[in-house]
C-alpha cells in the first residue's frame, strides 16, 4: 500500500508523537491539551495525503492490481 520511503516517514511521526505523549505522561513537557486519538486521526489522515501524492506509491498500488 505504502512505499518504503512513506512507511518509514510515518514510523518517524508515530515515534515523535509516542514520545511527546510520553513526556507528558511523565509531567515533563505538558504543552498541549491534545488526546492521543486526535493524533492518531491526524498522523493516520496525513500519511494517507502524503501516500496519495507520492509516484513511488501509486506505482506500488498499481502492480498490486
């Protein structure tokens, strides 16, 4: 569904925002009032725009046909 180069950027944005979440469970860095399921919504929703535009997706997405 997803190139590598996708797969890998969002594994990155998971791991940013597993330790932002983390910090802020920890009382060390609370700067937002976000829930994590409103982060999952926006990684999920801005991994799909990102697969949506990139060639090396779409190519995947066509030999998968």
């Amino acid at each position: 569904m997803c190139c590598d180069k996708c797969k890998k950027l969002c594994g990155l944005l998971f791991l940013i925002a597993g330790v932002l979440f983390l910090l802020q469970d920890l009382n060390l860095w609370n700067f937002w009032g976000l829930n994590w399921y409103t982060i999952v919504f926006l990684l999920v929703g801005a991994g799909h725009l990102g697969a949506s535009c990139c060639k090396e997706c779409k190519t995947e997405a066509k030999k998968k046909k």
